[in-house]
C-alpha cells in the first residue's frame, strides 16, 4: 500500500483566504445567528412570564379590600408564579430545540449534505405524529394560554360546562377538579370551551333572611346591620371580609314571609363560611331582640297546629 501526501504546490495565501471566507465564515454566520435568536427568543419568554405573574395582583389591587386580598391569597398567588415560570421553562426548552434543529440543518446544507432525503422522511413522519397528536397538541397550545391569561388556578372553584368543581392540580395537557360530591374529574383542556371562575380574586356571599310578615321591618334591618357591623370589626374576620358586609334591604315578601338580603364580599372561596357565620349571629340576634321567623306552613306531625 502506498501513501502520498497532498499535493500542496498549488496552495497559496489567497486561496486559503478565499476558503475561510466562504463556507467556513458562512457557518460560523448561521451558527450566531442561531444564538441571537435564542436569547432574543428567551427573553421575550420572560417577558411574557413576568406579565402573567403580575396580572393578578394588577387585578386584586384595584378592589376593595385590596391589601387583605393580596395578603390572604399569597400562597394561591405563590403556587400560580411556580405554574408559569414552570410553562416558561418548557416554552424555553421547545425554542432552543426548534432553534438548534434550524441551526444544525442549515450547516449540513453549507457542507454539502444532501437533505432532500431527510427532509422527506421528517416530514412523512411530522404528518403521520400530526394526525396522531392533534388533540395533544390542542391541549398544550389551550393550557399554554389558559395559564398566560391567568383563567383560573388551584384552589378557584370553575364551572367548565360539563363540571363544576375546585381546581385541584393544573397542567398543560389536563385540568383536574373535584366537585361536591367529592367526585375528582380530569378535563382536557383542549376541550373546555368555555369556564366560569367563581372565586377568581374575590367571591360574593349572599345571605336571605327571612323573618314573620307581621314584623318590624325597620327593626330587623337594624338588628341585621348590627350584627354584620360587630362582624366586620372581629378579628377572627379581618383577613376574610374585604369591606363590611351590605344589607341592600328587602329581597322579596311572600308566603307569609319577608326576606332580607345580606351581600358580603369575601376573599376567594370563603364566601360559604361568612354565610354559615352572619345566619348563626343574626338568628340569635333575633332571639335576643325578639324578632319572630315566618310560622311553618304545616303543623308538625302529630303536633298542634303552630300560632
């Protein structure tokens, strides 16, 4: 076997600088331009993720009671910035990746590295996945904005159409509730259509209190008023209650009873709480003050007939 070195007589200075010009200056271009677009991808990740982890303190400051809101939701608000810098994390990933293919395939093609047969195989194999994965991939695109645009979190209580419930856990692919029942449902994002958020920030408590036909209304507007006003200046209430709650007056009168309205607005989700604890004050507010309820309509079995 013989071995002969290259003929390197023709080699010259302006060849070589014409080689380095070319191909080689070429790929070290596409190979910076690779990185630029990352970072500048990267940080408008960033961006987006900074703008969804302030939505909702931007919205709970612009209610009443805004400084017992943000105190009382901040673990809530905690486990929301973890979910979003987690989803900015994978969009990170799936850019550098699409980014670094773009890169690597445009210098196989500087080389000299014919792509034509493996652009043709990729893409029989891109359309067989798509037609695979398309309801996947709806569902990833779904959670990717429902968490961008702050639609609900762990903790809220949603009605999805097809489940009302409280959020337990949220992904990019899934959305897992559990309803009254105790019941746990698992919704492909994908599939929501529509959500109505029920303890997004603030919730509402309202409260009917019905009292006798023949009473005092004014009496028992003012016992009510009392009782929600000794309410609101309760400690154990301060972190729940965000303003003092409103009687708006009465509701409605009829079978033999008039009904007054109590509305209190609440931190998310403790709304059935204040309504549990303003009927208890109110009705021994009502014992003490002498304030009758309406009579029963049927006389209890085997007993006499109510006066």
């Amino acid at each position: 076997m013989n071995l002969s070195m290259p003929d390197l007589s023709g080699l010259t200075w302006s060849g070589v600088g014409d080689w380095l010009v070319g191909t080689p200056l070429l790929i070290i271009v596409v190979v910076l331009v690779g990185f630029v677009a990352r970072f500048l991808l990267h940080r408008v990740i960033n961006r987006v993720v900074t703008t969804a982890t302030s939505k909702r303190t931007e919205r709970l400051a612009n209610i009443p009671g805004a400084g017992r809101a943000l105190q009382a939701v901040g673990v809530a608000n905690v486990r929301h910035v973890q979910r979003t810098q987690t989803m900015g994390a994978l969009l990170k990933s799936i850019t550098t990746f699409v980014v670094g293919g773009i890169t690597v395939l445009t210098v196989l093609s500087l080389v000299g590295i014919p792509l034509g047969p493996m652009l043709a195989s990729a893409s029989v194999g891109g359309v067989a996945l798509a037609f695979g994965a398309q309801s996947l991939v709806k569902d990833f695109l779904s959670g990717v904005f429902m968490i961008v645009e702050d639609q609900y979190g762990v903790g809220d209580v949603i009605d999805t159409g097809e489940v009302v419930g409280t959020v337990e856990n949220v992904s990019l692919r899934v959305t897992q509730l559990r309803d009254a029942g105790g019941m746990t449902w698992y919704v492909r994002n994908g599939e929501i259509v529509r959500i109505g958020n029920k303890t997004q920030g603030w919730s509402t408590a309202i409260v009917d209190l019905a009292v006798a036909y023949d009473q005092d209304v004014e009496k028992a507007i003012t016992v009510i008023r009392d009782v929600v006003s000794v309410m609101d200046d309760d400690e154990a209430f301060k972190d729940i209650l965000l303003e003092e709650p409103n009687v708006v007056g009465v509701e409605s009168i009829s079978n033999g009873a008039i009904t007054i309205r109590v509305i209190a607005k609440t931190i998310a989700n403790e709304q059935f709480g204040i309504q549990r604890e303003i009927r208890e004050r109110v009705k021994l507010a009502f014992d003490r003050e002498g304030v009758r309820s309406p009579l029963p309509v049927m006389p209890p079995y085997g007993g006499p007939t109510p006066k």
